[in-house]
C-alpha cells in the first residue's frame, strides 16, 4: 500500500511537471508571438512613416498637376523653384 | 497640364504693386534676380476702386515709392484702353477686358503673394490673372459677373467668384505655353495687398510654390494653409467667402486640375 502511494505521488509530481513546463513552454511561445506582432506593428508604422514622408514630399497622383515647393523665401529660392520648374516642363514637353 | 516653358520675346512678370500704405507685398529684393534674368517688364493694371493706384500716373508713383521702379521697367498695361479677350465656357463674361498693352507680351511669368482677399477669400494665381490683368473697367466687369463696367457689386459672391475663374481662364488660353505661376506664401495676412491698412499677419511664413497650373498651384497653398498650426485666421477668412469655389470652378471650366503631386525640392 505505501509503495502504491509513492507510486501515485511520483506520477503526480511528473504529471505537475509536464503541465508546467507546458505552460512555461507556451507562454514563451505567447512572448515570442507577441514580440513579433511588436516588430511587425513597428514595421508597419515605419512603412507608413515612410508613406507619409512620401505623400509630403513627393506624391503621385496620377495624372494631377505638379505643384514645387520650397521652404526657402528667398531670392535664391526663388530662383531656385523658378529654374526647378523649367526643367520640368522642358522634361515633360520633349521626352 | 505638360507644356514646355521657356521665357522669349517680351516677357512680362505680374505681380501686385501693392495699395500705399501697405507693406505686405512682394519684396523688390525678393523678386529683383529672377525678374533681371528674363530681361522682364513688371506689369500691373490700374485699380477699380479709389485708391491710391486708380490712375497710371498715381500708379507709376506707388510703383516707384515700394521700389519696383529701381529694378526694372514697369508697365501699366491699362494706360491707354482695354483689348477683350475670349472667354471659353463662359457662362457669367462673353470676354474678358485686359490692358491694352498685354497683347505686347510674348511669355508671362505671374508672380504671386499668395494672402487673403476680403472679397475672393484669398488670392493667388488665379486673382492675379484675372482681377490683376483686367483693365479698370475689366475688374468691374467681373465683380459684377458681366453685367456692368463701373462700381462695383450687383453679382452673388459665387458669381463673382465664378467670373474670376472665368476671366483667368481667358488668360491661361490666350497665353498657351507660354505662361507659369509661382505663388510666395509670406506676410500671410487675412487682407490683401490692395489694402492700405491690412490686418497684421498671424501665421508664420511658409514658402514658395510653382506650377503650370493656376488651380493646382491656388489649391496646393490653401491646402497649406489648412495644415498650418496657425492658420486660423485665414481659414476664416477664406471659408466665409467661399472661396475654395473660385477653384472648383476654374477646375469644372478646364482652367486646372484640383489634383496634385507635391514636389518638396528643398
């Protein structure tokens, strides 16, 4: 009867065993997944980061106009965006 | 809008003189090396209201006082008559009637203060071609939406606006390839330069924009406006006139496209 019981304490410390180092193993597994949602939702953001970069410096819409901009009001500037637009339309016109 | 520009013959850059009394409008300095680089003639039209630029010789004055004179030739292209010119898919004009000497000019090149108007909301390219080109009695033609060459009012303000459209339509057809438009979004005050005590500005300076398209280059810097942290004022200003419909409808007649790519060079 006692080595029945010693039997039964040793299977249920291995079975105790088993569930927690299944449990230990699936949290990691929950950590690693969360850790790569983490790394993809910052991917994403610095993808649309990048977009939104895009869409203020340079969008595409197709067959829209071009608008130049530049932040410098000066008399350089304005050289600057003048010469900018003439190359761009010499462009456009003859290629 | 894919044209070729390259500034020959005569070339004419318009920009506002600006009323006495104001100072918000385009700096000589600002303007002096591009204006000498094409070998241009300032342009301007005289006024339809009574201030200080009504007459060519009280013009001329104003244009010397805010130093336009000294560097380069300026031409009131209004001095002697008005020439009219067509007007496609006019419904409110059957011509717009610009200074005589307009037809002198092979290039344009409309150099803009981009600000607001107490009457169009705000002005920009497509007022400095259609308002700033028209003859004295021209500019009362459009305010009054064609019915009338003196005074001002009689129109609805979306008439009016319309007409602008119109009129610069008229221009931007005239001139083919051989106009562009550069608006300077500086001293951003809610009044215009034709004001002789114009309200202070309260947003910061934000930049130079250039286009082929009148429409587009207009909307690029209202949509700058709206994403400024300051622009209150003159969103304001701008939406009490309605004065996006100006190019709403300039874009519904085929004078520009509403749709942009913006190009940052800096």
């Amino acid at each position: 009867m006692k080595k029945l019981i010693i039997v039964l304490v040793i299977i249920a410390i291995i079975i105790i065993a088993i569930i927690i180092i299944f449990n230990l193993l699936n949290n990691n597994n929950k950590d690693i997944a969360s850790t790569n949602t983490h790394v993809n939702t910052n991917v994403n953001t610095a993808n649309n980061t990048d977009a939104n970069q895009l869409n203020q410096e340079g969008t595409n819409n197709g067959d829209a106009s071009t608008v130049y901009f530049t932040s410098d009001i000066s008399s350089e500037g304005l050289m600057k965006i003048y010469i900018e637009l003439q190359i761009q339309t010499t462009r456009k016109c003859c290629s | 809008m894919n044209y070729k520009f390259k500034p020959q013959g005569n070339v004419a850059v318009k920009i506002s003189t600006g009323e006495a009394g104001g100072n918000n409008y385009l700096s000589p300095d600002l303007i002096k090396n591009l204006v000498q680089s094409v070998n241009g003639t300032i342009v301007e039209c005289n006024t339809a209201y009574g201030g200080s630029r009504s007459s060519t010789a009280m013009h001329r004055q104003v244009a010397e006082d805010h130093g336009f004179t000294r560097i380069a030739n300026v031409d009131i292209l209004d001095e002697e008559d008005s020439i009219n010119l067509d007007v496609p898919n006019g419904k409110h004009l059957d011509y717009d009637m610009v200074g005589s000497h307009y037809q002198n000019y092979d290039s344009v090149i409309v150099l803009s203060h981009f600000k607001g108007h107490a009457m169009a909301g705000f002005g920009g390219a497509v007022k400095n071609i259609s308002i700033g080109f028209a003859s004295s009695s021209g500019k009362s033609y459009i305010h009054s939406a064609g019915t009338r060459t003196s005074g001002f009012g009689g129109a609805s303000q979306d008439d009016f606006l319309e007409s602008m459209a119109e009129a610069a339509s008229a221009v931007a057809t005239d001139k083919g390839d051989n106009i562009i438009y550069i608006n300077v979004m500086n001293k951003l005050s809610v009044d215009c330069d034709c004001d002789s005590n114009p309200a202070e500005p309260d947003m910061h300076d934000i930049g130079i924009l250039a286009s082929t398209d009148p429409v587009a280059l207009d909307k690029a810097c209202v949509d700058l406006v709206y994403d400024a942290p300051d622009g209150e004022s003159l969103i304001q200003r701008m939406e009490s006139r309605n004065g996006i419909h100006t190019l709403d409808y300039g874009a519904e007649i085929g004078l520009g496209n509403l749709n942009y790519n913006f190009v940052n060079i800096d």
